[in-house]
C-alpha cells in the first residue's frame, strides 16, 4: 500500500512540475509558441492574445492541468501546441522505437555483462573492475560518434542516420549497450565471490556436481538484490537515450521529449513524460516479482542466510600509479592558460607547444582539462555522496523508496534537467541538482534490496529473540551490511554522474561556456572528433582513468574483517 501511495504521489508531483513548466520557466508560452511555429511571424500583440486564445492558456496553467488530466481520463493526451495534431499517435511511435533500441541494447548489455562477470565464475575470486569501471564511464555520445565516423563513415558497414530497418538499429545499440553492459557486469562481479565462497558450493563440488550447474545456482543466489538494477539499466536505455537518439537521428520518445520542451509543446510533453513514467512503474513492478520469485519463501519466513560482503582487494600499486598519472596531467595542465585563444592554432595536432592539441578557438586543451578537474571532479563527487546518503536512509524504508525509486528513474537527466532549470536558471547548480534528483533510484533499491534481505536473515530473527534492540540491530549488523556494498556501486556510478552533468552542459542546462568542465570539453569536441580527435579524446581518458582510480582506491582501503552473518548466527545458535 506504502508503495503505490508512493507511487502515485510521485506520478503527480512530476506531471504537475512538467504541466507549470512554461510558466515556471519565465517566459511567455505564446511567444515561444510563435516562434516554434514560425520563427518569422513578428510577435505582435494581436498574434500573441490569438494563440492563448486558440490554446486556452488565459486560463492558467491549474486551468490548463486539470483539463489534461480529465482528458487523460478518457484516454486523450491532447493536441499538440506546434503541429496541430494528436499527441497519442506521436508518443507511441517514439514509444516504439525506443523500446525496439531499448531491446537491441539491452542485449549487448547482457552480453558483455556476462563476459565481464564469466573470469569470476570460472575462477572462483574477484577482480578489480578497472576494466569495467573504465567502460562503464565511456560517454555513450562520444563512442556513439566514434562509431557513427569508423564504422558508418569509413567502412560503410552501417547507416549514419535514420529509422527504416534492423542495420539502423547496430550502432545506436552498441552505442548505449557497452557502457551499460559494463555497469552490469560489474556489479555481478562484485557480488559472486562471496557466494563462491559459501559451504554448499563446496559440498557440491565434492558430490560432483557439474560446474555449469553450480555457476547457475551461484548466479541465483547473487542476483536478487541486483534485480533492480536490472530494471532500471532497462528503464534508462528507453528515456536516458536522447544524446544517442540525436547523434543517429533515432525518432526515439527521449527525443521527442526534449524537442517537445524546447518548442514549450506542453502536451506532447507531458504525454512523452507520461508515457517513461508508466513504463518505469512497469519495469519496477516487474523487477520486484522476479525478485521475490528468486528469493522464494525465504524473505517471508526470515530464512535466509546472507553471504558475507568480501571485498575485493588489489595491490595498492594499481590506484597509486593511476592517481599519479591523473594528477600530473592535471598539474600540468593548471600551469597553462586555459582561456587564451589564439585562431591561428585552431584544431592543432598534439606537439611541444600543446601536448594535447587545441580546441575549434585555438585553445590549449591540456589546460583547460586541468583547470576544468576541480568543478568536474567535486561537483561529482557533491552530487554521488547526496545520492549515498540518500539511498542509505531510504534503504531502511523499502516500500516507500520502491515507489519513488520507479518513478525518479522513468524521469531521464534530460528531462529533469529541463524542468530544474526552468525553475532555477540554467548553471551549474541546477545541472547538480537535476542529476542528484534522477541519480539515486539505483543506489536506493540496492539499499533497499539489501535491508529487507538482512532484516528477513536467520541470524536477527534469533537476536530478536534474544532482546536485541532495533537500534542495536540497525547499527550493528544491518547498516554495516548495507553501507559497504551499497558504497561502492556508488563509487562505479560517479563517472555516469560525470557524464550526465555533461549531457545536460551540452543542452544549455549546465556548466556554460567558457567553462572547461571535462563534460562541456567532450560537447565541444565532438563536432570535431574526426580532425582532431586527441581533443576529443582527452576529457573521455580522463574521465575513464577517474572511473578505474575510484574503483580500485576503494579496494586496497584497509577496512577490518567481519564475520559472516553465518558464523555469528552460528555462535549465537551455540549460547542460545
């Protein structure tokens, strides 16, 4: 019940931003109207008053709501503002398409999710996950446009653009499926070790039971509380696509969104928005039965017996040498000028006087990757610890995150973007905020995941039985469950918060220019990855390098062993 008033009060408070939006923005919906329909019309007085009359926009913007939603109710999603017609059909076509990427790219998701999480099955320990920490951090843009030159361009394999058939669909799949698929994988990853390490594994072993028999089993007993993020990597391939949308001229439902906000087409808007809602409530509804499914009786019966959290640990050589690396780069490049421009030089290939090149304005791109490290790296930071703490004490309220968590994720950082910069101006902060408000539904259900699975556990059912207390319970044994696992999915997501920081710079809606942040440097060069690709290149090292330093610095931090939750419930079976 908690869920789905969650749920719904979560659907509305976000219909009711989207429907405010072009008066929250400040500015005029005719006008905007106008010129969305003919930007050479002048804007006169009587143009103006007739479009709000045509629209009904002298009623108000409540006015305006409660007609769209009592048309709702009747299965109408209005006209659009812009071209006149239905908004139905054009959210469903989007629809379509997006769910046909969706599918394509969750594929290669899956796939090389697999390959990455395979060495840990067959070998039986842990990686580091550089690797897939460092893939999960490519910017999908910027390897969607490195296919679109090497494989579209050069070797003609692919189209470039357009929807009419499957050999449109490889490119923006691969495009928003590796990454993805690196986030995957290596959350699976870090989760088979320790349940590897269980007895029963190898008691199997000794009755000779078939290694594929006990990968299989392994997965389904390390898959429950990443099941969500499953669904949510679904969710997010649907409406977070709008960059890759752009790049191949995909007439997916993201881009459809975002243009509906630009031209202020407050129906085929909300229509848009309505329709990533639903589909997230979908996903997240779906999760959850396959997550119940997987864990059984168990959950409801308090049976369960967690497998210990086991980090994995790595020479500290490894984070020692990236780090050294990123801050001689760094350091160097702060000893430059970052602003100074200098046409003559524009798009320079890498020599003693730039090392890394210049940008479209003659720009050195080493300095201004140094001096752009402080505001890219904090900001990221800021907005993943909000997201963690956030996640953590949502965690311990399973039911209500659920609710919101679906609903917070179905909203893409463009969208979110869009309406806090409506409300606020674009800048900065406002990329900032939009990013923490869309960014901590992954990190919540994990949390969540992992409370209510502690929570049903063997082992406090008989400290309950002993007179534990709920604080006792909640700090000694079910937040040090939590916090760790739920820490470091949290470190492998600050390089996609990065990059969503970067997206929304790119549309106007974050860091400005002549702003160096890593994000904006990548929009920048894009347009000029071909002719000058170490650029380009630059901000998207960095920002992998940054990926694997976060990942394996958490990993050699000395943290002491804890006892499994199966040992201490065996010791307390012992006293009782």
């Amino acid at each position: 019940m908690r869920t789905a008033l969650a749920r719904a009060a979560g659907l509305v408070a976000v219909l009711t931003v989207t429907g405010l939006l072009p008066w929250l923005s400040g500015k005029d919906p005719a006008l905007s109207l106008l010129r969305a329909r003919s930007a050479e019309q002048e804007p006169t007085p009587e143009a103006l008053a007739a479009i709000r009359a045509d629209l009904g926009l002298d009623a108000g913007p409540l006015g305006l709501l409660g007609g769209w939603a009592g048309g709702l109710l009747h299965g109408d999603l209005g006209v659009s503002w812009v071209s006149g017609t239905d908004v139905f059909p054009s959210v469903a076509a989007g629809l379509q398409v997006s769910l046909t990427l969706m599918g394509a790219a969750l594929a290669v998701a899956l796939l090389l999710g697999s390959v990455l999480a395979a060495p840990v099955l067959v070998r039986g320990r842990a990686t580091t996950g550089a690797w897939a920490a460092a893939l999960a951090a490519v910017p999908e843009f910027l390897l969607a446009l490195g296919l679109l030159i090497v494989a579209g361009v050069w070797l003609g394999w692919f189209p470039t653009s357009g929807w009419a058939g499957p050999a449109h669909l490889v490119l923006p799949a691969l495009a928003l499926g590796v990454p993805a698929g690196a986030l995957l994988g290596r959350l699976v990853a870090d989760a088979l070790p320790a349940v590897l390490d269980e007895r029963w594994v190898e008691l199997w072993r000794g009755a000779g039971v078939g290694r594929a028999r006990i990968a299989a089993a392994a997965l389904r007993r390390a898959l429950p509380p990443l099941v969500p993020q499953f669904g949510m990597v679904a969710v997010g391939l649907t409406g977070g696509a709008v960059a890759v949308e752009t790049v191949f001229a995909v007439p997916g439902l993201g881009r459809t969104a975002l243009g509906a906000a630009k031209s202020q087409d407050l129906p085929l808007l909300q229509g848009s928005v309505l329709a990533l809602l639903a589909l997230g409530l979908l996903v997240g509804a779906l999760a959850a039965a396959v997550r119940r499914r997987l864990l059984g009786p168990a959950l409801r019966d308090a049976g369960l017996t967690l497998p210990p959290a086991r980090p994995v640990r790595v020479p500290a050589a490894v984070p020692v040498v990236l780090g050294a690396v990123l801050l001689a780069v760094i350091g160097w490049g702060l000893l430059r000028e970052p602003y100074a421009i200098d046409t003559a030089a524009r798009l320079a290939a890498p020599s003693p006087a730039h090392p890394l090149g210049t940008d479209a304005l003659g720009r050195d791109v080493l300095a201004r990757l140094g001096h752009g490290a402080a505001s890219t790296i904090g900001t990221a930071a800021g907005v993943g610890l909000l997201g963690y703490l956030l996640a953590l004490g949502l965690g311990f309220l399973p039911r209500l995150a659920s609710g919101l968590a679906d609903i917070a994720n179905a909203v893409p950082p463009v969208v979110a973007g869009i309406l806090v910069a409506a409300a606020t101006g674009p800048g900065t902060g406002a990329a900032a905020l939009a990013v923490t408000v869309v960014s901590w539904p992954p990190l919540a259900a994990h949390a969540a995941a992992l409370t209510q699975e502690v929570r049903a556990s063997a082992f406090l059912a008989a400290q309950r039985a002993m007179g534990a207390s709920p604080l006792w319970i909640v700090s000694r044994h079910v937040l040090p469950s939590v916090a760790g696992p739920v820490g470091r999915h949290a470190v492998l997501r600050l390089p996609g918060i990065a990059l969503a920081l970067a997206s929304l710079g790119f549309l106007g809606l974050g860091a400005q220019p002549p702003s160096p942040e890593w994000g904006l440097l990548l929009d920048e060069s894009a347009d000029y990855v071909e002719r000058a690709p170490v650029a380009a290149l630059a901000p998207a090292i960095a920002l992998a390098l940054l990926a694997a330093l976060a990942v394996t610095l958490a990993a050699v931090r000395p943290r002491r062993p804890a006892r499994s939750l199966s040992v201490r419930g065996k010791a307390v079976r012992g006293a009782v």
